[in-house]
C-alpha cells in the first residue's frame, strides 16, 4: 500500500495507490470509505483478488471492501424493467384481441382514459417496488410477485371506476319530465 485518498465534498474520492514485489503499481476506486480504506496506513499489506484484469476486492486482516470493479447484485431494477415490459404487452395484447374481438364495443380498453392511466400505474408499481427491493436488499423475485398484483388490483379498481362513471354520465344524459316519458337531453 503506498496511499489512499479518501475526500469527500462535492467531488469525493476514494482510492488506494497499490504496489507488489514486481514493481507493478495501480490505482484502486471505492464507492466509498468503507470498512477498509479508512482503516489503511502506507506500507500496510493488503490483499487483493483480482479477476479478469481488475482488482475487484481488497482485504487486510479478516476486514474485506470491495472495489467500483466488484460485480454488483442489484437485479432488483432489471426484474422491474422486466416486470414493466411484460405487463404493458400484456396490456397492448389486451387492447388489441378487445378491439378485435369486440369491434364496436371495445371500451373501456381505449387509451384515454384507461390506457394511459394503467401505463402510469404500471411503472410507478414496477419501478416503486424495484427501488424498495434494492434498498432493503430483498431477492429480485420480490419484484414481480408484489408488482403484478398490485397492478391487477389498480387495473380492476380503474375499470370499476371508469365503468361508474360512465353509468353515472349515462343515467344523467336521460331527463325524466313525466310519467313514462323519458327525454334525451344529449
């Protein structure tokens, strides 16, 4: 260990200047001060495991801090983009086989209102959850087995709204002025 530099500030910086018997010297990065780093004086021996050119971890005395090379374990956030793909083809797939099927009928499954608002519900689900999970650090799977029922139960509780809407808007179209007569005020 030659030295380490550990700034912080507006631009911080953690880093330790190594060097080995064959005269090689390198530079390591740090997300932060860590366990180790702020504990490290010049001329301490450290060890170092590299892989694939890189030194990914540095240990001395049983303390070990890995390195900005590590390999991270954060697919929290790839199962939510995942998740979020999956479920906004489910809903275009949706969309598409109502209009098909359903060529005159084919609401509520239009864009606006429902649409757009269930996009909206559906990334704020997927992408909530995955910055949770990655937070507390919980597995990846948490994802899609919390995101996908909640977005179920937003999706029905929209369609269920938007459906009393649309009975209300339709009830209030129809003005009644006497008995058995109904007039269209539309």
């Amino acid at each position: 260990m030659e030295k380490t530099v550990n700034e912080t500030g507006k631009s911080s910086r953690y880093e330790a200047v190594l060097t080995d018997e064959d005269s090689w010297r390198g530079t390591v990065n740090f997300g932060d001060a860590g366990p180790l780093l702020e504990r490290l004086r010049p001329g301490d021996r450290v060890r170092a495991t590299a892989w694939r050119g890189h030194i990914r971890v540095l240990g001395k005395d049983g303390v070990k801090q890995d390195t900005s090379a590590a390999p991270r374990d954060e697919v929290q956030m790839n199962a939510a983009v995942g998740v979020l793909a999956g479920l906004f083809a489910a809903q275009l797939f949706l969309f598409g086989a109502m209009r098909l099927a359903r060529p005159r009928d084919y609401k509520p499954f239009t864009w606006d209102p429902y649409g757009r608002a269930l996009l909206f519900i559906t990334t704020g689900a997927c992408f909530g959850v995955g910055l949770t999970a990655v937070w507390i650090g919980i597995p990846w799977w948490t994802v899609p087995a919390v995101s996908v029922p909640l977005v179920a139960i937003a999706a029905e509780t929209l369609r269920l709204r938007l459906s009393r809407t649309a009975a209300h808007e339709a009830l209030s179209a129809v003005d009644v002025s006497g008995p058995g007569r109904a007039r269209h005020t539309a």
